[in-house]
C-alpha cells in the first residue's frame, strides 16, 4: 500500500513538475514575442513620422509653387 502511494505521489510530482517546466516555457516565449511586437511597432512609428516628415515637407512646397503661380 505504501509503494502505491509513494508512486502515485512521484507521478503527481513529476505532472507537477512537467507543468512548471511548461509554464516557464511559454512565459518565456511570450516575453519574447512582446519584445518582438514592441521593437517592430516602435520601427513603424518611426516610420510614420519619418513620412508625416516628408508629406509636411511636400505640402510647403506645393504651398508654395500655388503662392507664386
């Protein structure tokens, strides 16, 4: 009865354990996936502005060519 016992307790530690392993896994691939995500929305939001720039930059000069017509 013991040994039954003793196992059943070994199996639920090792369920226990495989289920802390797995935890930390998917955490740890979270993590990085939200590092990815974040990095590629801070290149995308440069990006915008880079291009918010670059239309401002065309519109004063449109402005300008009507002023002048």
């Amino acid at each position: 009865m013991d040994k039954n016992i003793g196992e059943q307790l070994n199996k639920a530690y090792e369920a226990y354990r495989q289920a802390c392993m797995d935890r930390d896994h998917a955490v740890k691939e979270l993590q990085q996936k939200v590092e990815n995500y974040t990095q590629q929305i801070r290149e995308q939001q440069e990006k915008i502005e880079l291009q918010n720039s670059i239309i401002a930059k065309l519109k004063s000069q449109l402005a300008a060519l009507n002023a002048n017509r």
